[in-house]
C-alpha cells in the first residue's frame, strides 16, 4: 500500500469551496489504495464514496479492519 497522509482542515463550505476542493479530493483519489470511510453527515465524503467504489478501492469502515504492514 501507499504512504497514508493526514489532513485535517476546517473550513466553510460554499459554492466556491466545493468547486474548487471536489476536484482536488479527487485528483487526490486517484492517488489511493484505499480509503478509510468515516461515519457522519457529508456530502462531499457520499461523492467520494461513490467514486472510489466505481474505482473498485478498498473502502474501511473501522481502524481494526486496516491491516497493520510493519
């Protein structure tokens, strides 16, 4: 697998945030192995859901599903 990357980031969203931000979380997927899908309201993690499932990554649902590769 890849190296895994953390990001965190609180910001407003509006029009302008999702034009720019759906397009770089993407480019950013395809760049992925696989995603680890946290519970809660968002829009933008359903678009993303959707779209690594049409790439067919490995989506986890829980930290103890991923698997420990030291």
């Amino acid at each position: 697998m890849g190296e895994v990357a953390q990001t965190i980031l609180f910001l407003t969203v509006d029009a302008t945030y999702e034009e720019i931000s759906y397009p770089i979380a993407y480019r950013i997927l395809t760049k992925c192995d696989a995603v680890l899908w946290i519970k809660g309201a968002s829009n933008g993690a359903d678009i993303e859901t959707v779209k690594t499932k049409k790439m067919d990554l490995t989506i986890f649902y829980s930290l103890k599903d991923i698997p420990d590769i030291s």
